[in-house]
C-alpha cells in the first residue's frame, strides 16, 4: 500500500467532492443562490437602488421635548421621535440622570439603571399609599397566574419567602431577648 493521499481516500458516493459541487444538486429549490441572479428566488423582490431613494421627506419633523429625555452619549443627540409618557421623576429620576452620564458599555450604566427601576416600584407603592390606595401586591405582581401555570414556583417562592420571615422573627426575638 502506497502512502499517497489519493490512494488512502474513499468516497462513499462514488464521485470527488470537486465534482459535486462543479453542479447543483437535482431536487433542492434555491440552492446557489449565490449564482445567477435571474435563477435567484428572491431576485424580482431585490432593487437596485433601494426603495426609498425617491422619499418625498429630506429630514423627518423633531418632536418637541416637553420633559427631560436622556439619550445615550454615543449619540449626538435626539431621535426625531421619542417617549414622554413617562418622564423620570423623584429619586429614580435622578438615578437615571447620573447613569446617562456613563456610556451603554458601561457596567454602571446598565446596573444603575435596574436600581432606578427598583427604586420606581418602590416609589409608586409609596405613591399608591400617599392617596389612599392601598395596591394589591399579589395580583399586581402577578400572584395569580404564578398560581395558575407555575403552581411548583409559586410553592417554592412561598416556601423561601416564609424561610425568610422566620429567620427575621428569630433575629427580632433574640434581639429584644438581650435588652
């Protein structure tokens, strides 16, 4: 037996992938699709130039800014159209302004932002009490579909949850055991 490649090499399909792939494969629609463009499924689909070459706008009207809107400082500035059904108040407010001043590949950026977002439920609780609402947190945090499709969770978090007030209550008593 000779140590030469060529001779060492088996195709099971009896043909060299050279030429398998020299022409297409019967029965697979769509394959080459880096081919000729006319055998190309998508080709009457594609344009050339683009579609909207001919718009009728040369730049889009800017909203007007009624409220503060942060935008990233990767960005020279606004986009035409922005939110403002939700302007940043109070503390989380303020938590946002200070995480827009570091860049979106920032750490900082990112985990101030979730702090703010945990600071506003707690605000809108606070916010809820000051006028006399007192909010159903089970519904309004989703207790009963938790209870309805994830019945395992539901337990599991009732169980770690009471582990929890009991340890608390341990603490508590032992505290008021020493005065």
């Amino acid at each position: 037996m000779s140590n030469r490649h060529d001779d060492m090499t088996i195709y099971v399909e009896k043909t060299s992938p050279e030429q398998h792939q020299k022409k297409p494969p019967g029965g697979i629609e769509g394959w080459g699709a880096d081919l000729d463009p006319q055998v190309r499924p998508a080709y009457p689909m594609e344009r050339t130039p683009p579609r909207f070459i001919n718009r009728h706008w040369d730049e889009l009207e800017h909203q007007p800014r009624t409220v503060k809107v942060f935008h990233s400082t990767e960005r020279p500035g606004l986009t035409p159209v922005f939110g403002t059904a939700q302007p940043p108040s109070g503390v989380s407010g303020k938590l946002r302004d200070v995480a827009f001043r570091y860049s979106e590949n920032d750490l900082r950026h990112w985990l101030m932002l979730l702090f703010a977002d945990r600071v506003n439920v707690v605000e809108g609780i606070i916010d809820d009490l000051a006028h006399g609402h007192v909010p159903n947190l089970f519904k309004e945090m989703g207790g009963p579909a938790e209870w309805k499709y994830n019945r395992a969770g539901f337990y599991r978090k009732a169980a770690i949850a009471g582990g929890i007030v009991a340890v608390l209550l341990v603490l508590n008593a032992r505290r008021t055991r020493r005065r």
